[in-house]
C-alpha cells in the first residue's frame, strides 16, 4: 500500500436512484450556451458555433439534501438548471452513433454561476475558472440509470415557487450523443465522468435564504436552500 504524506481526499460519488451503490465521480465538464433562448439572452447570435467546453471540480458537487452556502467574491450569483449525463463507460475519437452507449444514466443538476466575475473575465479575454469551478457551484440531484433514448421532456427551476427557467431538453442545440462525441475528441473519457449539458434561458440571482428547485421530467429533482 502507498504511503501518502497526508490523507487522500474522498472521493466524490453521486447517489443511484433506488440503490445503494454510489456512483464515484471523475471530473465535471459542462457545456456552454446549448439552448438557443439562452444563448440570446446572454448576448450571442442565432448561428449555433460547435459545443464549447469548461469543467469544475469534482469536490464541486453539492449531493442531494444538502444546502449550497452562497459564493464568495460575487454579488450577483446565478443558477443554469441543466441536465447531466452520467458516463459509464469511456473512450477517444467516439462516434456519434456509438455516443450514447457510454451512457450509465441521468441527473438533473444546477450550475453555479459567478455572473459578475464571468463577465469581468470574458470582457478581458480571461479563463473562466474563478465564475464556474467554485467550491458548492454543482449542486445535483441522485443519478437515474438510463438505456435507450435520452430524455427530451420539461427542464425547470424555480426560485421560492416563482417559475423562473421552464423549457425542454428537447430544445437543445447540440443532443447528447453529439455532446459527447465532440467531447472525446478534447478529452479521453472515462467511467465517472459527468457532463453539464447546458441550460434554457431564464437564468438569473439568488441571494442568501433562497430556496432553489429544480426537475426534469422522467429524470429527478432536486432541491436546495442558499445559505
């Protein structure tokens, strides 16, 4: 056995509907600007551009129950309510066509979103990172094994039972199986790995005391309080 100068991490893993196994998680990637209502209100174009890439950190997840304590350095913190695809397998190079038989299920998640730092960064041409790959900004609901088809139906969050985002995944721009394909042509991926798929429009701020839920049909829900 190895000896480690301090204690290794946890690992992150991500409850499975209806079972007691866990699911251990790999890394996060998540897919920018995949509905089209949303990539207007944030300023872009009707010409979809190929799927765009950022990632959090695993340890990033917020797992189901759980309360997201509101994000330092901002004032103007934002939720993306998004499904997550949940891989079981990996690969490189992945064919579209043999894209979803990577897939071990679904969840329904939030991404976190520094909106104001997002906006200082892309107006000086900076990464990402300090907006998107913050401590508690993934939270999501338990992972609901999946074959066949993925889910098209209703994708909504509201914030203290106002509506705020109401749309289907049936409108995203890129589907799953393309998402992932062009994803294995950045990354080999790999069992554990989760994607972020993008969210509808309607995003907006949340201020501590907020109650946030979210669901997608036929996937889960999942809810939780900033704190």
């Amino acid at each position: 056995m190895p000896s480690y100068v301090f204690d290794p991490p946890a690992q992150p893993a991500v409850p499975i509907l209806g079972e007691a196994a866990l699911f251990p998680v790999r890394r996060i990637l998540c897919v920018g600007r995949n509905y089209a209502a949303h990539r207007r209100e944030m300023g872009g174009g009707d010409d979809p551009d190929p799927p765009f890439f950022f990632s959090k950190p695993a340890d990033a997840l917020v797992l189901p129950g759980a309360d997201v304590p509101y994000a330092s350095m901002t004032s103007n913190l934002h939720f993306e309510m998004e499904l997550v695809v949940a891989l079981g397998s990996g690969g490189a190079e992945v064919p579209v066509a043999d894209a979803l038989g990577l897939v071990f299920g679904y969840a329904a998640g939030v991404d976190l979103t520094r909106r104001d730092l997002q906006s200082a960064y892309r107006d000086k041409g900076q990464p990402w990172e300090g907006a998107k790959a913050f401590d508690f900004s993934a939270p999501i609901s338990p992972i609901k094994r999946w074959s066949g088809a993925p889910p098209q139906g209703r994708i909504a969050l509201s914030v203290n039972g106002t509506t705020k985002q109401n749309s289907v995944v049936a409108d995203m721009i890129w589907n799953v199986a393309a998402i992932i394909a062009e994803a294995s042509k950045l990354w080999r991926l790999a069992p554990g790995d989760l994607i972020y798929t993008g969210t509808p429009d309607g995003v907006g701020p949340v201020v501590k005391g907020d109650l946030v839920e979210g669901e997608i049909e036929d996937v889960g829900a999942l809810r939780f309080k900033i704190t």
